[in-house]
C-alpha cells in the first residue's frame, strides 16, 4: 500500500479493517485477541469512532503492518 492521505476517522477504520483482513488474515475477533483489546474496540476503530483512544489505535495500526505519518499539510 502507497501512502495515502485520511482526513476522516472512517478512511482510517477503511484501512485498518483492509489491512487486518489482507495483511493480517484474522478476524475482528482474532485481531482483538492478538491486540489485547475488546472485540467491540476493534469493531468501532474499523467503523471510524471519533472519540476512540488514539494509543490502542496506533497500536491496532502497528499490528496490522500500518504506521502513521505526520508531515505539514502539502509538504513532501
């Protein structure tokens, strides 16, 4: 996968929910299991919960082979 620019909590739950499903090859309930984290945790950063904890959602990203950037808006 590319880099890829998100703007919404929902583009983030879209990408982690393909990597765990791709990438990963486990369900929500598995990759819940594997992260330490209740299923329904899973289900809601994959639906793109706003109010989520930003920490275990770095660490579901992290598991899933994904990892953030942060670069100032138009820069390389």
């Amino acid at each position: 996968m590319n880099q890829v620019v998100v703007t919404r909590t929902k583009e983030i739950g879209a990408l982690l929910r393909e990597a765990r499903k791709k990438q990963a090859g486990m369900t929500q309930a598995e990759f819940a299991t594997l992260a330490n984290v209740g299923n329904r945790f899973v289900v809601d950063a994959e639906n793109g919960k706003e109010t989520i904890q930003a920490q275990k959602l770095l660490e579901l990203l992290a598991l899933a082979g994904l990892e953030v950037v942060i670069r100032r808006k138009g820069g390389a």
